[in-house]
C-alpha cells in the first residue's frame, strides 16, 4: 500500500509540474527536494515520474539555480546511469535545459555530468540521444569546459 501512495504523488508531481506557474510554486514550496528523493527511489515508476518533473523544471530557466542549490546536477547524474529508457530521456532532457545557462555549466562537469551525458548520447533511444547530444553542444561553448569534455 506504501508503495501505491508513493506511486500516486509521484505521478501528481509529475502532472503539476507541466504548468509554468505550478513549477515556481513547487519549488517555493519546497516540492524540488522531494522530487529529487524520489529520483532515486528504487521504484522505477516513482523515478520516472520524478524524473520527468524535475525536466520539467528544469526547462524554466529561474529555476535552475534551485535544482543546482538543492544538489540536483549530482542526483541527476546517477539517475541518468540507469537503464531505462524513458528516465535517460528525462535526465538527457533535464541536462540540455541545465545545459544553456553559463552559471550551470561548469557546475554539471565538475560533479561527473559529463560521463553520464556521454553515455546517454550513446542511447538506443533517439531523443536521448538528441537532448544529451544537445547538452554537450552547450557545455562545449563555454573555452573552459572544452578541454575537460576532449580529455
């Protein structure tokens, strides 16, 4: 029964975070780090969810430095190891939006993104492949992450 309530939020956060206005009110509200929790969750549907909306707010551009401030780049780059495709979509998804903004950059090489973002580029699924493909083009305009990404 546990796991159908942690099913059930999982799945309203995901839905809540589809609206612009919803996702600052999540976040304001604390909703971010519970997000973040439940991405590691070893259940793959809570992670999913959780994955999605974290994406999802990680497309609005005010509130990346949130994700960041709540250590979200470190939990993202561990989801992004698992093997299911629809959370490697999210993560590649969330990192090509976290990706565009210049104080983020830096901040998703050094916590390890880069292995991770390498590996989703490599996915069988193609939109995968694509947003991480993405979220390394934008890493690499930044002079200083250049040299980190060829080694």
């Amino acid at each position: 029964p546990l796991l159908d309530y942690q099913r059930t939020a999982a799945a309203a956060l995901a839905s809540f975070s589809l609206n612009e206005e919803n996702k600052s009110k999540l976040v304001r509200q604390g909703g971010l780090s519970t997000m973040l929790q439940v991405c590691m969750y070893e259940d793959i549907e809570c992670c999913r969810d959780a994955t999605f909306a974290v994406a999802n707010i990680a497309d609005s551009m005010d509130l990346q430095s949130d994700i960041v401030r709540q250590g979200g780049i470190e939990i993202i780059t561990d989801v992004g190891k698992r093997d299911d495709a629809r959370v490697q979509r999210d993560v590649a998804r969330a990192f090509s939006c976290l990706s565009v903004s210049e104080d983020v950059k830096s901040t998703i090489v050094i916590k390890g993104g880069l292995e991770t973002l390498f590996k989703l580029a490599r996915s069988l699924d193609i939109a995968c492949q694509r947003y991480a493909t993405l979220a390394l083009s934008n890493l690499c305009s930044s002079s200083e992450n250049k040299q980190r990404i060829v080694e």
